[in-house]
C-alpha cells in the first residue's frame, strides 16, 4: 500500500477482459472454456505510477498444433503517451485438434544446487478468491464439480497466482526499474495442498521453482532478473 507503483502482474489482470473478448470474437475458432495457462512471461520497462494513465492493447501471436491440442499466444502490451512500460506474453492450450506426431519439446530444469526453501498452504476456496480479485472465473479453478465438466479430478488454482505469489517472496522493493519474470506452468495444482517455493540466485537472475511438499514434482519453473 506503500509503494507509489503498480504492482508487476496489475496489467496483466487489468487486460484480462480483451484476452477473453478475443476468443469469444465470433471469427476466433477457439473458446475460453477449459483452456490451461502453459507460459507466462511478463516484461516491465519502467515502473508504473499509480497516478498514470495506461492504454492497454491485446493481440493474438503464434499459433501450434501440439499433442495434446492447440496452442495460442496472447501478447498484451501496455502505453503511457505512446510510450510502452510493459508488455507480456501468455501461451494458452486448447485441448482438442491435437497432432498425436508432433515433437514434445524439453524444458527441463536447471538444477538448483542449494535453494532457499518456503512452504505454503492453499486453501480450497482460493481459486474463488483469486478469480475475484483477477476476473479470471474459468470453471477449473472455482470447485471440485465444475473442474470435473473439464476433465480434471478436482479444482485447481490460477497459474497467475502461483507466479503471484513467487513474485510477493522474490521481487525487490522498490521496483526496479527493469524486471522481467518468465515462468513456465508445468503441472496443475489441485486445491487444497501445500506447496513449496525454491529460489537461487545466479549472477543476474533469480531461479526458482514451485514444487509439491515432498519436493517430487514441479508445478512450475521461471526466472526472474532485474536491473
């Protein structure tokens, strides 16, 4: 409530209206019903002051036929007086019209040699309360029921505030005036469970990853560097 800047996701969110008004666009062939949150790589320029007036513009990117569906990137970029602060990059899976022949491709993770080390506890309403704060009321993410009608065993919680939340542990105050955050969700994150945060600094960058709380399977890995 201190800081005389926006926080980093805020026009991410702010945004959100345009990404789902572009796939529910009568000549867009996709629906926003079920679809995964794959990538998300956020880019700031400069902080952005709270008395500052933005104009947010929202775009289709790359398109990929995958194995298990369609992937699509959403590019939001964010002006002041023609002037771009921030801009971020959303890769979405559509799980149907899958290539079962097309290449996986690798990510995986460097190794962390002596991460720091957080736990969480997630409650099972937290994706009711996210999707609140962030527009965001994908049924996969609200109860164990709706998340059922999607092909999940039960609700799970937004991508974006598991990366929020990284960035609440990791980013420095104040702002600085360059950061990017680049995060990759690997496997969903079924509510309610407790989760661990790990994170190593290198050099210039932060690395970290979200894992369950035995330490055996990562939900999500990303970067983070600032100047």
């Amino acid at each position: 409530p201190n800081s005389e800047s926006l926080p980093l996701s805020l026009p991410h969110i702010m945004a959100f209206p345009m990404h789902l008004q572009l796939l529910l666009e009568p000549e867009c062939p996709y629906t926003p019903m079920g679809a995964v949150h794959l990538r998300n790589r956020i880019r700031q320029y400069r902080p952005i002051k709270k008395n500052e007036t933005l104009d947010l513009k929202a775009s289709f990117g790359e398109h990929r036929r995958v194995q298990k569906g369609q992937e699509i990137d959403i590019i939001t970029e964010a002006f002041v007086s023609g002037e771009c602060v921030w801009d971020g990059l959303s890769t979405m899976l559509i799980r149907k019209n899958g290539d079962p022949t097309a290449e996986k491709i690798s990510s995986d993770s460097v190794p962390l040699a002596t991460p720091d080390q957080q736990f969480w506890d997630l409650p099972s309403n937290l994706g009711r309360s996210y999707a609140k704060a962030s527009g965001d009321y994908n049924p996969i993410h609200l109860w164990p029921l709706t998340a059922k009608t999607m092909g999940f065993k039960r609700h799970i919680i937004h991508g974006m505030w598991t990366k929020n939340r990284c960035l609440g542990a990791l980013q420095p105050q104040p702002m600085p005036s360059f950061i990017e955050v680049d995060v990759q969700f690997k496997l969903p994150v079924f509510l309610p469970c407790k989760l661990q945060l790990l994170s190593e600094k290198r050099g210039e960058e932060t690395l970290f990853e979200v894992r369950d709380k035995s330490g055996n399977k990562p939900h999500m890995r990303g970067h983070l560097r600032y100047a």
